[in-house]
C-alpha cells in the first residue's frame, strides 16, 4: 500500500514505521467518537503508516450551532502522514471497498465501535480484514448513557475479530458472556472509558478561572452567561475564580443579570483544594491557560470537560484532550456556545492524553503477540 508518510515529526525519535495499519472509525472532528478515533490514528503514526477510513453512517454531526470546536482538533498528530479515505453509506459497495484498503500487506486493521451509532459495518470490516490476513482489533468505548445492553449488541459484529479492547471490566464481563467460549480475547483499556464522573446531573455548576483583574474576559464570560434563558437559570450556577484588586471586578459580578447564580471567588488555592473543585463542576473554562497552568492540569487530570478561553482561538495546549473544546474569549456567543457544550459533556470523565500512546503501543503489540499476552495493566479475559 502506497501511502505518503513523513518522518520528520515522529513521536518516537529515530523510528521509522514499517507496519501498515487500516483504522476505521467515526470522523466529525467536533464530536467525541470523531475525536476518538482522531487521537487512535495520531497516536499509531509512531508505530505504523495508517490509512483512515470515514465511516459516518449516521446523520452529519457537522452541522448545528450548538458545538464548539474541538481543542484536540487543533493538535491532531500526522495528518500529513495519514491516507485518509471515506467508505460509502451503501452496505455492497461498502463491503466491496474494504476490500480495496487490504489489496497490499497491511498487518492490522482497528475498528472503532461507540454503541449508540450504526456500527452495522464493523462485522464486515472485521471479515473482509481476517481474509486478508491482517491482525484485527475493535475498540468499544464504555460510556455512561449507552445502557446495558450496549456491549451484548455488539457481540455479533465483534465475534471474529482477534482482540476487543473495551472501557471497563462490566462491559467486559457482559460481552464475554454473551459471546461464550469461542470468542476473542478480551482486555479493558483506559483509553476507551468515558466512566467515572459522578458529579450531580440536575444542577450544572461551571467553574472559570481568568487571568488577575483582567475585567475584559470577565465581561465576556459574565455576558455568556447571562444568555443562559431566565427560565433555566435556576439549575445554573457560575463560579469565577480570579484574584482581583479594587471593586471593579466585584462591580461586573454585581451589575451581571444573573448576578444571584454567580459566586466570585479572588483566593489562591491548593493542590488538594483544585482538585476538590474540578470534581464538584459539571465543566470547567480556563483563560489563556500556560503549559503549567494549574487550573488546567487539574481539570484534565479529573477527566472534565473543560473550554480553553483564548484569543482568536489560538491555543498551546489541548493536545490529545478528547474533552476540552475551544472558544474566542473576545466574543460572548463563542464562550456561551462552548460552556453549553461543555456541560452537555458533564457526565463524561475523557481520558488523559497519554492514554492513546498506551492504546497505541498494545494496538502495536497485537500484531506482534498474536493473542499470546498483554500489556502492562490491562485486564483480560480468554477463552
């Protein structure tokens, strides 16, 4: 397979790719399985030329108002070392394609199911990859509205594929079941959890933290907020936390509409005290963040969703964070659009970044195990 691949930005120093790999996935990089599948394909450039195929069988996720942009989607990895290709809506021509993406050697194929979407193709893909001779793997994210049933559905299309890396040891169980005892080998990776927030759900509380006395951004969070419609706002509270001198500050919180739902906060805190606040807001904004902001590691550190505040939305963080989003602190409507995003998010807790190179190295280790063992961490089930 002749793909175009340029080492020059190679996560791994001095290594030179030599396995050809096919992911197929969700695409629209403004919504998480999209984002998901983005940051498998970035992270798997270190070890393998990929070729992404765009399986989007749904509706187009691109469109509406209600999204920010993605924070990830500015820092996605290889893109100029990544075949990109988009597989038809028609379930023939569908399969006929596949074939195509293994006419040449390529040792892994890597399929990314979310239960919720069609992922009807996924046992087709895992077919036409096993003819080829090609190490096949689905990924299944766990996440907390999919319901119970969600692995067993997806046990018929999983059924011939090597291995199934899935978000945790329940969905684990229920697919292992479900499957019986002929069935792939079966691991939990972190990766593909979206589990574990238990923040409360009825009432969203969104926390902000903004430079010192910078009234400007301020204003603008102030005024994104006061868009929140009066009948709602009963179930919203703002938390600003920045250190200010004179009242000019206090003054804005004062004069704001929804001034009764906002709580100004101007004292340092510590590390213990952060990390009780990211685990008690539904999502979490921080302006202007530096590479060592506090505020931000913290909020990706527990996993919430959180909106980097930035001028002409330029940014130098947000690499590999499938849960942070992006928006223009000079204009309110970008700040009120990606909060809302935000905690429509609230019940997610997304992985760390560092996340999808551990998936990546055991995607990697796949091909060369053949099933026999797995990597450091994981929990497996077998045969």
């Amino acid at each position: 397979m002749a793909l175009p691949f340029d080492f020059e930005d190679s996560p791994v120093s001095g290594a030179r790719p030599t396995m050809n790999a096919v992911v197929a996935g969700p695409t629209s990089t403004i919504t998480v399985p999209g984002l998901m599948t983005a940051e498998v394909v970035g992270a798997l450039t270190a070890h393998s030329l990929v070729t992404r195929v765009a399986v989007d069988l749904g509706k187009d996720f691109n469109a509406g108002l209600h999204r920010a942009t993605a924070l990830s989607s500015t820092f996605h990895r290889g893109e100029g070392r990544v075949r990109s290709l988009r597989a038809p809506l028609i379930s023939r021509q569908r399969r006929q394609e596949f074939r195509q993406y293994f006419t040449d050697r390529v040792e892994l194929a890597v399929a990314l199911a979310w239960p919720g979407l069609d992922n009807s193709w996924i046992g087709e893909f895992v077919h036409v990859a096993n003819q080829a001779g090609a190490r096949t793997v689905v990924l299944m994210v766990t996440h907390p509205t999919a319901g119970q049933n969600a692995a067993a559905s997806l046990a018929r299309e999983v059924a011939q594929a090597d291995l199934v890396l899935v978000g945790d040891i329940i969905d684990a169980t229920i697919l292992s079941a479900t499957l019986g005892t002929t069935r792939p080998v079966i691991e939990v990776h972190r990766a593909l959890s979206l589990t574990g927030r238990s923040v409360g759900q009825d009432r969203k509380r969104l926390t902000t933290f903004l430079p010192k006395d910078d009234e400007q951004s301020l204003v603008s969070v102030l005024a994104a907020f006061d868009a929140i419609p009066t009948d709602w706002i009963d179930n919203y509270d703002l938390r600003v936390i920045m250190r200010y001198s004179g009242r000019a500050v206090p003054d804005h919180v004062a004069a704001s509409y929804h001034s009764a739902h906002v709580q100004l906060i101007g004292e340092d805190f510590s590390s213990l005290d952060l990390h009780q606040i990211a685990a008690d807001s539904s999502a979490m904004s921080v302006a202007d963040p530096a590479f060592d902001s506090r505020a931000y590691a913290t909020a990706v550190d527990a996993g919430v969703a959180t909106v980097v505040l930035a001028d002409d939305m330029v940014t130098d963080v947000g690499r590999g964070y499938v849960g942070g989003l992006l928006a223009d602190i000079n204009r309110p409507t970008s700040v009120h659009v990606a909060h809302n995003h935000a905690l429509r998010l609230s019940e997610l807790r997304f992985p760390s970044p560092d996340a999808w190179f551990e998936l990546a190295t055991r995607l990697s280790d796949a091909v060369r195990d053949n099933g026999t063992t797995w990597s450091e961490g994981a929990t497996s089930l077998r045969a």
